[in-house]
C-alpha cells in the first residue's frame, strides 16, 4: 500500500521591518495571522511567506531559519521570537 502524503497546508514565513527579520514562524493562515501580530502590536512593514508544505517540515524550516538567524546575531532571536 503506499505511503500517504501529509498534507501541504502549512506556510513558513518571516516579517521584516525593513530589511530587518523581527520575527520567524510558521501557520496555515497566512492572512489571519498578519493580523493577530498586528493586533498585538509588532511593528513590521512586509510578511514574506514560503510555498506551503506539511506542518512537520514547515516546523523544521522554522526552527532551522532560526539558528540560522541566532548564528549571525551572536545567539540573539529576531525580536519578536521568544
């Protein structure tokens, strides 16, 4: 029986205030979840989102994408990132 495909139906993606990545994350709602970061008041000017994949590789790339960031930031997260 073959393997079934997990669903792609989560996006990666990133805001930036300006050239400047304040945040990394991951949600199926691309647009709903602009607002809620709006709502709580981060300060960003774009969301740039990936092609969506699964939740499992999407949380890959997220927690990838931020030790990436924390390597060239002397172990600092982008600043909405806990």
């Amino acid at each position: 029986m073959p393997k079934k495909r997990a669903k792609r139906d989560t996006y990666p993606y990133v805001l930036k205030d300006g050239r400047e990545v304040v945040y990394i994350g991951i949600t199926k709602d691309p647009e709903r979840r602009e607002e809620e970061h709006k709502n709580e008041g981060k300060r960003f000017t774009k969301m740039v989102t990936e092609y969506p994949c699964s939740e499992r590789t999407a949380r890959k790339s997220e927690q990838k994408r931020i030790r990436s960031y924390e390597r060239s930031h002397k172990g600092k997260k982008p600043r909405y990132n806990d």
